[in-house]
C-alpha cells in the first residue's frame, strides 16, 4: 500500500472506533440542539451541508 492508501485505512479505522463508542452528554446536547434547529424536520445530510459543518469544526482556517 501506498503511504496515501495508508493514512486513508488508518481514517476509516479511527471512524469506525468513534462509531461505536458512546455517545458522550455533549454530543447528545448538540443532537438536541440541531432537532431544534431543524424543527424535527431531520434534514437530509447534503454535500453543501456536510462540507459547511466541516469548515465550522476545522481546527484551522481553510
């Protein structure tokens, strides 16, 4: 594998690892709070969407 190949594996293994951990009581206020925002409404996740949300929890300015 490359070194590109690797880092990719190793991302969908740390997904994977924080998929089946517990949801912490932070997490399950932000739940509440995008219920809220979306008045139940459970939006579909869009690439538009996803991409935004990203950019707001980057560590770094893009």
């Amino acid at each position: 594998m490359s070194g590109e190949q690797d880092q990719s594996a190793e991302s969908w293994r740390r997904i994977a690892d924080n998929r089946d951990r517990e949801i912490t009581p932070n997490e399950r206020f932000w739940l509440e709070v995008i219920r809220l925002a979306s008045w139940d409404s459970d939006p579909a996740p869009t690439l538009e969407k996803v991409q935004k949300l990203r950019r707001i929890f980057q560590s770094t300015p893009p």
